[in-house]
C-alpha cells in the first residue's frame, strides 16, 4: 500500500508508482470521488474523449459534412464575402494597417533580437 501525507497547505503529492501507473504528471487532472467512506482518486479524462465512437471516421467531405452537422444543431453558417473578412480584434486590425509599410529591411531574426535585449 502506498501512502502520502497531506502537508499544512493541504496539498499532498501522488506518489510515482501511482502517477506511472495513471499515466499522469504535471498539469493532469486528477478526479476524486466518496465511495463507500473511501476516496477514489482517478485520471480525468479529457472531453473529447467523452465523445469517442460518436464521430465518423473514414473518407468523405469534411466540409460537407461539417455542414450538416451544424444545420442539424440549427447554427447558421457564415458566409465570408471577402478574402479579407473583417478582423476580429484589436491588435489584427493594427497589424492589418501596418502589414506591407516598413521602411527597414531587417530579417525576422533582427527584429527579434531588438526584443531580447
């Protein structure tokens, strides 16, 4: 049996054969249930995988069928009129109006490099 002790910020640590056999470690989320006056500590899995077997796999129109799976949950499709659709914040908007104006000719490593200094 393996044990842990909780320390006076509440916090205790798995220890590495659990976390090995969970296949978990920094930044995994761990899933703990009451059953039976016992605490069940288990490896939260993502959501996507909640959706296992429900998508279609194979050949087809990913297009086409992405279509139609959001006609079937009623949202409606949106119709870009323009090769430049309208940016969608703040910042894309400014690097839109200043895309194509430098005056200097510097290799992106240059520019970057005036970052790091």
């Amino acid at each position: 049996m393996t044990k842990s002790t909780i320390n006076v910020k509440n916090q205790t640590t798995v220890p590495k054969e659990i976390r090995e056999k969970l296949g978990g470690g920094a930044g995994d989320v761990l899933q703990w249930d009451i059953v039976d006056n016992r605490v069940l500590v288990s490896a939260a899995r993502p959501l996507f995988l909640d959706r296992q077997g429900r998508i279609k796999v194979g050949q087809g129109d990913v297009v086409r069928d992405v279509r139609k799976a959001r006609k079937r949950m009623g949202v409606k499709e949106q119709v870009v009129t323009s090769a430049n659709p309208a940016p969608s914040s703040r910042g894309e908007a400014l690097v839109r109006r200043l895309r194509g104006r430098s005056t200097v000719k510097m290799a992106t490593d240059e520019i970057l490099s005036l970052t790091r200094r």
